[in-house]
C-alpha cells in the first residue's frame, strides 16, 4: 500500500493562511479547508452542505450525503471557524449550498464542483510552499493523524470519517519516524 500523506499541523497552518480574507472567495476557500483540517470531511461532503446542515453555536455539521448515502455528525473544535463561518454566513449569495459560487448571472451561488475547487486549492498549495502532492484529501488524512496523535481511538476515528469498515480506518496507524523518536525517548 502507497505511503499515506498528510500534513503537519505548522503546513496546515501555512495553507490556511494564504487565502485573502478580504474577498468573499477568500473567506468561503477558508472556511471549507478548515472544515476538512477540524472535521475530517471529504471535500465532496463540504462542497454538498446545506445551510440547515451546519450549527455554528454548537459547533457541529450533520453530513446529510455522506460516502455510501450515510448521514453522520461531526464537530470543530475552533472558535476561529465559528467566527468564518458567522462571516461567510452574512456575506454568502442566496443559494441552496452553504459553500457556493459568489459570481453567478442570475445571483444565487451554485455548488462548486470539486475539479473547479482543486484547481483552486493548488494555487493555494503552491503560495503555500508545500509539495505538488498535496490535495485537500490530504485535509482528511491530517485531521486522522493529528486525531490519533492526540489520543483519539481508531474506532470513534472510524464513526468521525464515515467508513463502514474498521479496515479502512486502520490505515490511519501509520507510524512516522517523528513518532517513534517521541514514543522512545520518552520511555
């Protein structure tokens, strides 16, 4: 199996702060890469949310269309998102998605498609600084590692990510070399 790819939390922090939060773009690419980093979301599942599907005082996103048509909830953990989210949600244009297009002929965002999104994102990677490789799934990889790292089990990592099989979460116990050090020198 291909080695699996995530960020550390300082290359997580360096994306998340090129986008311009003066623009309405800006704010809308900030809050749906930190979704993915805070909850663990596939970029299709942020892409698909609906206003009703997000509750900022409580902090927690039901995913109505997950992977396999299951719904499941997830929470953040920022009040920082809570605060974009608040923001996005007065400056949005009216739409049936939380996250959609700003610029549209008729005035209502539509659902930004995932390829349109990517090509995005990459411009985000390369201001960044960091490698070609990195993809917003990678979001989701670094969510699981840092779960993990901090202390959170493999079985509520597997309800958080929506997969049906324990298997699948499994791969999420990689090792780093960073890890091993930690876990070592601390022994």
């Amino acid at each position: 199996m291909a080695q699996l790819r995530f960020l550390e939390p300082d290359e997580v922090d360096k994306l998340l702060s090129v986008p311009n939060l003066r623009a309405e773009t800006g704010i809308r690419n900030r809050c749906i890469m930190q979704l993915q980093w805070e909850t663990g979301m596939r970029i299709s599942e942020v892409l698909d949310l609906q206003p009703r599907d997000v509750i900022i005082a409580e902090k927690k996103v039901t995913v109505q269309r997950g992977k396999g048509g299951k719904t499941r909830v997830v929470y953040w953990r920022t009040d920082e998102l809570s605060m974009l989210l608040e923001r996005w949600k007065k400056k949005r244009p009216k739409s049936d998605y939380l996250l959609p297009t700003v610029r549209s002929k008729d005035g209502k965002g539509k659902r930004i498609e995932p390829r349109q999104y990517r090509l995005q994102f990459d411009r985000y990677v390369e201001a960044a600084g960091l490698p070609e490789w990195v993809t917003s799934h990678c979001l989701r990889h670094s969510f699981s590692t840092g779960f993990l790292r901090g202390g959170g089990n493999i079985r509520t990592l597997q309800i958080i990510l929506g997969h049906s099989s324990l298997a699948t979460t499994q791969r999420y116990l990689h090792v780093t070399d960073s890890d091993v050090a930690l876990a070592m020198r601390g022994y």
